[in-house]
C-alpha cells in the first residue's frame, strides 16, 4: 500500500512554524509602534493642510497592527483584536463618515458642505473629522485583509 504524496503531507507534523519568536523583533516592535502609531494619527489629522490624510494616515496605523502580528504572532493578535471588534469598526468607520456627511445636508447644506456646521473654523476641524473616519475605515480594511491573507494560507489550492 503506497501513500499518495497528499496523504503523506496531511500526516507530516514535522511542518515549519508561520512564527517563529524573536526577541530583537518584540522588544524592536514594543518601541517603535506607539511612534508609528502617533505618526499615522498626525498624517491624518494634518490631511487638510499638508500632504497626508485619511488614507495614508490610517496606512500607516494599519502597519502597526501588521508589525504586532509579524513580532507576536497573528493568532494571538486574531483573538486580541478579534474579528468582530474589526468589522465593528469599519461600520463604525463607515457609519460615523455617513453622519458628518448627511449631518450637513440635515443642517441646511450640501453633502460635506462643512459650512453648514454651527462650529467656529467648520471646514478645518468638519475635514479632520472626515479624514480621521477614512483612516478608522482604512486601517480596519487593511487589517482585516491581514488576517484573511494569513487565514488563506492553509487552503488547498487542488
């Protein structure tokens, strides 16, 4: 009776790990990711008047989650985070953007017309809402994509 090279492979537990634990990369990661992290909200905030904004702001928050899962381990930033708590801030992401945006068509004006907000400088501070709502929604995405790479990695492609 002959193993077929996939039976062979199913039984094999002598794989190599997807992690492998590296106390330079930890203790590199623990320091580096609260800059990371502050840089990304800075990128976001300063969108309106600088180069930057919601997208590459929340880019950069993003690679902070994908440096805890490569120095940590992404199972163990999966049940961190979870994936629910992730879809739930894309929505929140999504939905917050959505009430800015109707918010100044309930008020009188355009869609994002950010004057129509009763605040002192609305288009700054009704800009900066905006874009930090896009990098809520784009780091969850990329996030999210993360974890379905790593998922993915498993499946059979026959």
């Amino acid at each position: 009776m002959s193993q077929s090279k996939s039976d062979a492979s199913a039984t094999d537990t002598t794989a190599t790990p997807s992690y492998v634990e590296s106390s330079i990369i930890m203790a590199t990661v623990r320091v580096v990711s609260p800059f990371v992290f502050t840089y990304g909200l800075f990128v976001m905030f300063h969108g309106a008047d600088s180069a930057g904004g919601g997208f590459q702001g929340g880019v950069i928050v993003a690679t902070v989650m994908l440096m805890l899962g490569i120095a940590f381990g992404i199972d163990p930033l999966r049940e961190w985070v979870g994936e629910s708590t992730l879809v739930g801030v894309i929505v929140g992401g999504v939905a917050a953007f959505l009430a800015v945006a109707v918010g100044t068509v309930a008020l009188g004006g355009s869609f994002l017309d950010y004057h129509a907000l009763p605040i002192h400088h609305a288009s700054k501070y009704g800009i900066e809402t905006v874009e930090l709502f896009i990098g809520v929604i784009v780091a969850g995405t990329i996030t999210g994509l993360f974890f379905a790479i790593d998922a993915g990695k498993e499946g059979d492609d026959e």
